[in-house]
C-alpha cells in the first residue's frame, strides 16, 4: 500500500507540538462514512514491550468480519511515551507495516483516538493523513473533555465535549460493559464513525477489527 510522507518522526517534542498545529487544517472531518459501500476494514494497533514496538494491521471484509489479510511489523520504540505524542512513537512502525498490506482497505479503525486530543491529533488522525484514506479512533480510556455516562444498553452514546465543542463520542458497545470513546481520524464524520464501531462489535466490547490487530501485535511482541 502507497502512503503520503508527510514529514520525519523524531522530532523533539516541542517541534511534534507545532507539527501537530500545522497539519490540523488538513484534516475533514465532516464526510460520512458510506458503509454501504464497504468492503474491507482494518483494525490497527501497536504494543510496546522491552523497548520493541510491535504494529499489526488486521484488514476484514465488512459486513461480515472475516479476516482476509494481517500484517505486520517489528522494530526498536526510540521516542519516548509522551502524552498527546502517540504518533510519533508508534507512526515509524506503523507506516512499515501500513506499506506490506497487499490490499488497500476501505477505512482504517485504531486503537486509540482521533481527534478527541488536546490537538485534534490523535494517532487515527494523524496517521489518516498519511494513508489518505477515512480514519476512525476507538479508545479504551478517556484521554480529554467532558461527558455523561451513556445509559448501560448496547448503542447508547454521549456527546464527549472540549471547550464546548463536540470532539467525539462515548459508546456503549456491550450491555452493561464499560464504553469506548470514539472519535473521527480523517475523512469521516462522527455519526458513521459510531454506525461502523458498532457494526464491528458483534460480541466483544471492542470492535473486532482492533481486537484482533491488539491481539497479532501483543503475540509479535512475545515472540521479538
């Protein structure tokens, strides 16, 4: 798969902060997500473990959720864990992988988050711009902004708010489980963004796609 190279990634923090306010403007994030025109999704994700970074890319057909292709990529994590600096830390081996996918899917969901970050550059956002393609950001654990518990049924979701304004959204993906916290990388807008989260969540609480990406990267980073 062809990516856009956009820039370096070991930038000192403080230039990653004004690259981050620089490529902002770039991002749309008022374009639905045409699931009816889906064929394939990608689940993305990265562990780190032991000084290694450990990407897998999981891509499935949609609708149906059947694994079709996985890839994935190994290498030494040298940025250090930074809050809101996430990309430059997983985007080297990501982008490695990205590039051994035979097949290009119709849109990217990661572990992580979108634009729901004090810069609106979380690691789906930022990387959405490098593939070009939609992005969506599914997170495990509330990073930024306020919100009211989604009632405890499968669907429900909240409004999550910075400064007022409505940056993503928390979802209840399973009856009684602690929700997600969804929000829009690039090319796509929230409402379909929070339709194909739950279309990809038949059982778990996480959306199968980054289930299984979680899972290759955490087996890859075993056996580093």
């Amino acid at each position: 798969m062809k990516l856009e190279r956009l820039h370096d990634w070991d930038l000192q923090p403080k230039a990653a902060i004004a690259l981050q306010k620089q490529l902002v403007s770039r991002l749309v994030s008022d374009v639905p997500i045409a699931l009816d025109r889906i064929a394939t999704v990608a689940g993305v994700d990265v562990s780190v473990k032991r000084g290694r970074a450990c990407a897998c890319i999981v891509v499935l057909t949609f609708p149906e959720l059947d694994i079709i292709e996985s890839v994935a990529s190994v290498s030494d994590s040298a940025y250090p864990y930074i809050p809101g600096l996430l990309a430059f830390r997983e985007g080297p081996v990501l982008v490695d992988a990205f590039r051994k996918l035979e097949r290009e899917p119709d849109v990217f969901v990661f572990d992580g988050m979108g634009q729901l970050h004090p810069r609106r550059m979380g690691i789906a956002a930022h990387l959405g711009l490098w593939l070009g393609r939609p992005t969506v950001g599914c997170g495990k654990r509330h990073l930024i902004g306020d919100y009211q518990l989604p009632d405890p049924e499968k669907g429900s979701v909240r409004d999550v708010r910075v400064a007022g304004e409505i940056r993503g959204a928390v979802l209840r993906t399973r009856t009684n489980v602690k929700p997600v916290y969804v929000s829009v990388g690039h090319l796509a807008d929230l409402e379909t963004a929070l339709e194909l989260i739950l279309a990809c969540t038949p059982k778990y609480r996480l959306p199968r796609p980054i289930r299984q990406a979680h899972l290759g990267a955490a087996a890859h980073c075993a056996g580093a």
